[in-house]
C-alpha cells in the first residue's frame, strides 16, 4: 500500500527523494535506477554513510551509536525515536561537509 503523507507524496516518492538525496550527498553508490519504478539497485553504504551512522549524536542522550538507535528504533516501531535519529544523521552530515569544506579544520 502506498500511503499520501502530509504533503500529498506517496510513501514511495519521499523514499526515492531520499534515496536521490542520499546518492547526491555521497552516502549511497547504486548501480541503476529506474525512475519509473521509483527503484534503486544494488545500493551500498559508502564510507561516508557508515561513518556517520557510527557517530554518538550528543543531542540524543545516547551512549549508543546511531545505527545502533535506528536499528532498534525500527524494531520497536518507534517512530518518534527514529525521526530523532534521522534528523541527527542529517546534523552530523552537514558537520562533516562543513568539516570538508574547511579542509578539515
């Protein structure tokens, strides 16, 4: 079932923005996309992506990394919590392309 949030986009147009989104940043490489589809294939995690996931974000009181958070989370259905987790992965994204941008300082 494809739900229409908010927004009026279906749940598979926001995940194949976000699946874009993640590919244009460099957290993604995908062998093909099928735009029609709205479908990515053979997708895998950059190193970029895998650091991130494995930083502890201070603003969620964790000792847990944030792949651990969105791991559980997901299992538990903890929508809120995995929205808190994703906004973290998006803060410490943007850190590391400052940090990029500065040329590491």
């Amino acid at each position: 079932m494809d739900c229409e949030s908010e927004s009026g986009h279906t749940d598979a147009e926001i995940q194949f923005h976000a699946m874009h989104w993640l590919a244009n940043e460099g957290y993604i490489r995908y062998e093909s996309c099928a735009v029609s589809e709205k479908l990515f294939l053979e997708v895998v995690l950059t190193e970029k992506a895998l650091g991130a996931l494995n930083s502890i974000p201070a603003d969620l009181g964790s000792t847990e990394s944030l792949g651990e958070i969105i791991a559980t989370s997901v299992k538990e259905g903890a929508t809120e919590k995995i929205t808190d987790a994703v906004k973290s992965f998006i803060a410490v994204s943007a850190g590391y392309i400052r940090y990029k941008l500065t040329g590491g300082s």
